[in-house]
C-alpha cells in the first residue's frame, strides 16, 4: 500500500502572516494519522490543502498521485468526491432533520434509489448509535450527538480519506471517548485512511497509528505514539505534558508590549 498523500515543501500565507512554511509530511493508505500543534500552528489550513479550497504560494499537496491545485474545477469536484469531512463545527445543514442531512451527499452525488438510500442512512446512523434520532433536527441534538451525526455523514459515501477537525472539540469524557473508539472502528470497517486533526493530547493517542507535530509553519516532531511518548525533543516534551515553558509560546508574535502602549522610557 502507497501513500494516499504526499505534501512537499507546502508554503501559505493569508497576507503577510506566513502560516505554513515548508510542511512535508505522507499519509499512508488504510492508516490513521494525527497531525498535532497549538492553536494557530496551521493545522485547519493544511487540510484546506488537501481538499483543495486554498492554493499553496510554493510546494504541492498531491492526493493519489494528482496534484490538487492543478486540477480543474471539473477534476476537483471528481476529487473531493472521494473525501470525508467532519468539520471542526459540525456544519449540519439546520433546516434537515438528521436523516436528510445523511441523505443529502448520497442523493446529490449518486443516482441510488430512495430505498437503498434509506438503507444505507440507517446504517451510517447505527454505527454512530443514532439509528432512532433519524426524525430530530439539528436543534434538538447534544454536542456529543451532534458530532457523532457529522461523523456519520462524514462516512456517508464510503470515501477512501475521513479528515476530522477538532472531533473532540467540547465533548464531554463519555462522548469524546466514543468519539474516539468509533473514528478507530471505522476506518478498519470500512478501510479507510483517516486525518485526525487535534491538540486534544489523550484522545488523540487512542486513535492515530502516526503523529506529525506542527509548530512554526514545519513539521517539528513525527513518529509513532510510542516514540512521541518517549521522544525527549523540547517541543514535544512540552506539548504532552502541558507545560508552559518551552518552545511554544502563550503570546501571539509581535513587537514589544511597551512599544504597543506608548510608554515613554
């Protein structure tokens, strides 16, 4: 088995702050792959990569062998087709109930006949344990139910790639925790390949086969949970164990907070 994802020397920028500054990092087919940073580090971004809605300033995101901003609008469209999303906020569509918001990939990107497509919902919504929420709104969901219903419409269409944003964002430890076991479970079942995106440390380490650590727009540490665990790099080091001193710092970069007040010397 290749690997579904290759980034090479990615650069971005949104105006003068650069995000990315030269990520290069695979993910293999059938795996689960974390990828780990602070807030900001640039993580939400380098998944808009992979689907395609930004465009790098320098370096390449390919995804099975094609490049993504090459393609054409029609070649995106067929691409993005083979990828999940849950997204970092849910984004159920308010005015569905559960069932539609399941139904509506299938039904715009398939030619399935309503009873396979009913099928095919009550299944996605049974592996998440929501089969009998079908007739609720979004409104009426918890948090926790909420995302298990994003994650199901995550699987809706069988994609080969699930990218999860934040999965644990807000949960409470019963959900994050069937969050979790479930994102494992199904890229076995379905054998998938899967992006977990997070800073959400001990969920995330139940999940992923490989980790990347982001930091300052490169890939500062990557390796196998078992070598994060005992890695004694410093920026590692501190990120596991939720110091505050280290190479991550609290304030965002900028020039001296005397200068910002005017305060004469």
């Amino acid at each position: 088995m290749g690997n579904l994802i290759e980034v090479n020397d990615l650069h971005f920028s949104y105006g003068p702050l650069k995000v990315l500054k030269g990520i290069n990092l695979t993910i293999p087919q059938g795996k689960v792959v974390g990828i780990m940073g602070p807030s900001g580090c640039g993580k939400s971004t380098l998944l808009r990569h992979f689907g395609g809605q930004l465009r790098p300033t320098q370096g390449s995101v390919k995804f099975m062998g094609q490049v993504v901003h090459q393609l054409s609008v029609d070649e995106l469209y067929k691409m993005r087709l083979k990828m999940g999303m849950m997204f970092q906020v849910s984004g159920l569509f308010t005015d569905l109930s559960v069932y539609d918001n399941l139904a509506f990939a299938l039904r715009e990107n398939t030619d399935l006949p309503e009873e396979i497509i009913h099928d095919l919902v009550l299944m996605k919504l049974h592996a998440v344990g929501l089969r009998n929420a079908r007739d609720l709104m979004p409104g009426d969901l918890s948090g926790g139910m909420e995302r298990r219903v994003a994650l199901a419409r995550a699987i809706a269409t069988d994609p080969p790639l699930i990218m999860y944003d934040e999965p644990f964002a807000g949960l409470d430890p019963i959900s994050l925790n069937t969050i979790a076991n479930l994102i494992r479970t199904l890229n076995k079942a379905l054998g998938t390949t899967s992006i977990v995106v997070t800073y959400d440390l001990m969920a995330s380490l139940k999940v992923v086969d490989y980790l990347y650590f982001i930091h300052n727009g490169v890939v500062a540490a990557q390796g196998t949970v078992e070598e994060m665990q005992n890695s004694q790099d410093p920026f590692v080091h501190q990120f596991l164990n939720a110091e505050p001193d280290g190479p991550i710092a609290f304030q965002f970069p900028s020039k001296p907070y005397v200068e910002d007040l005017n305060i004469q010397s």
